[in-house]
C-alpha cells in the first residue's frame, strides 16, 4: 500500500467520525428540546436527560477534535499564516505538530489514563452519576474513555498534517531545484 493511500485510509476515520458526529450533534438538541419541553409544558424533568446532553457535548467535542484540524477549522491566527508562501506554512504546521500537539496529546493520553482506568478509575469504580435518577453505570464510563481516544485521534491528524507539511517542503524542494537547473 502507497503512502498516499494509507494516509488517505487514515484521514477517513477522521472524516467518517466527524460525519457521526453531526448526527451526535443532532441527538443532544432533540434531548435538549426534550428537556426544555418536559420541564416547561408538563412539569417534570429526568436528572439523566440533563447529564446525556452534557455527556453528548463531551463526545461530540472529543470525537470531532481530529476532524476539526482535518478540515483547518481549529483555533489559529489566520491573519498572518494565510498571507505566508506555501513552503512557510508547511514549515509551521510541521514544527507546530512535533513541538506543541503531539506533545500535548501525549501528555493528556498520559494523565486521562489513570482518571479512566487505574485503580480509583471511572472504569474500576464501575462508575455511575454522583446524582439520584443520573445515567447508570457504563454511560459515564464510556464516556470518560474517549479521553483516551481523543489525542490519539488528534495525534493521528497530527502526523498526516505533518506528512503532508514533509510533502510540501519536499515538492518545494524539487520544484526550486528544477528551477536552478534549467
């Protein structure tokens, strides 16, 4: 299998989690409705309506992370970086992902591991809501797990960003190289 391919196999499971996402997207406003219209037509509410719209907003932020930077829709300052020459941003994008993300999703990996399955993890404690009529045990748990899967989607989109900065700085290359020799 190319390189080319392989990254392409790659970047759809960023592209077919942020598309699944969506349809999370849509689930939490139906629940919110649900819970406004409950709560304000007919008088009653269910503590674990309330925690799964907060649980949906957590899986959709952690799931949609490495589509986000997939499409470039992540926090940046534009002004400057859209003016640059291709070779500068590729030379940004590739030091930005070995000095600062996959850093840092190595170190949330690192510290989320414990939080969710060490000893006092949500998993050994077969956790369940801290509230009466909260989601029950595994909802919680599943959830917390996704901060483990969350830098390895990041870093995953990390490395494809960064092999295809690799890719620009070396195209760059050749094609100034031919320039000189002709």
């Amino acid at each position: 299998m190319t390189s080319t391919r392989r990254r392409s196999s790659l970047q759809r499971i960023n592209a077919g989690l942020g598309r699944a996402v969506a349809w999370l997207t849509l689930l939490m406003v139906i629940n919110v409705v649900a819970v406004i219209v409950a709560r304000d037509l007919f008088g009653f509410g269910r503590i674990w309506m309330q925690e799964l719209t907060t649980w949906l907003h957590a899986c959709i932020f952690l799931l949609g992370i490495g589509y986000t930077l997939q499409h470039n829709e992540h926090v940046r300052v534009d002004i400057f970086y859209q003016r640059m020459r291709a070779r500068t941003r590729a030379w940004i994008d590739l030091v930005g992902v070995l000095v600062l993300l996959l850093p840092v999703a190595g170190i949330v990996l690192w510290m989320s591991w414990d939080y969710v399955f060490g000893t006092r993890g949500s998993w050994a404690g077969f956790e369940t809501s801290s509230q009466a009529g909260g989601l029950p045990y595994p909802f919680p748990s599943i959830a917390k797990t996704l901060m483990l899967v969350m830098p390895a989607l990041l870093g995953l989109q990390g490395l494809l960003m960064a092999a295809d900065a690799v890719t620009t700085l070396r195209q760059d290359r050749q094609d100034s190289n031919t320039e000189h020799s002709e």
